[in-house]
C-alpha cells in the first residue's frame, strides 16, 4: 500500500474535482477534529455528487462540525 500526503487545499480540489462532496473532516478515527498543528493525518468524509444522501439510505448522517 503506498501513501501520499497532500495539502488539505489539493485534497479538496482533486475531491470536487471527481465529482465529491466534502460532508466532515476528522483528524484522528475518533472522530476528533483535524488540526494541522497536531498532526498531518486528514481523515475525510465523501460523498459522491450524484449519490444519494446517507440517511435516505438508512446510514446515519455524518456530524457535521
């Protein structure tokens, strides 16, 4: 697996530009929030343009901060 580490600016055009709305971003798997000053790891939340919303699908919505 390779990783690569991207500016949170370069991540959010790459993401709009393929079609993605950006619903949260997390700086830790707790859900806790990003600060760039703690640490590089962006943990996003996505979704795809034209999909439908989480919660008409049943899926809990994504906190939003």
């Amino acid at each position: 697996m390779e990783f690569e580490f991207k500016e949170r600016d370069h991540f959010e055009c790459m993401a709009r530009d393929a079609g993605f709305h950006i619903l949260d971003l997390y700086g830790n798997y707790d859900r806790s929030a990003f600060d760039a000053g703690r640490g590089p790891v962006m943990i996003w939340v996505l979704q795809k343009a034209d999909a439908r919303h989480p919660a008409a699908a049943g899926a809990p919505p994504a906190p939003h901060r």
